[in-house]
C-alpha cells in the first residue's frame, strides 16, 4: 500500500518559517509526494528522504 500527502504551507504552516512556500506550486498542481512509513527508522534509506524533520526538547 503506498500513501501520498504534502504540506501546502509547511509542516508547522508558520507563515513566517523560510520552508513555508516550499511545496505550494506541488500542491496547487494537485500533485503529491509518496510518504514512507517505516517500522524502523535503520529501514529508510537517505536516498528516500526528501526532507526532515529534527526535534528537540524545549528548555
């Protein structure tokens, strides 16, 4: 089963972000990008990846 999404204004749809505009035009072509979902992260290969996300704990 393959799945398919994008993020029109970002994933944290901040206006203000640098990465905010970045798949608007797939978007408004009503285009999509495949989304892995892996059971293991060691399962993804950096070929796959097209874009990432890092989170760190707030102080």
């Amino acid at each position: 089963m393959n799945s398919y999404g994008v993020y029109p204004g970002g994933q944290s749809e901040n206006p203000l972000s640098a990465f905010y505009d970045n798949y608007i035009n797939i978007w408004i072509k009503g285009e999509y990008l495949p989304l892995i979902f892996a059971q293991n992260p060691q399962n993804i290969t950096r070929s796959d990846i097209i874009a990432e996300i890092v989170l760190n704990p707030s102080r």
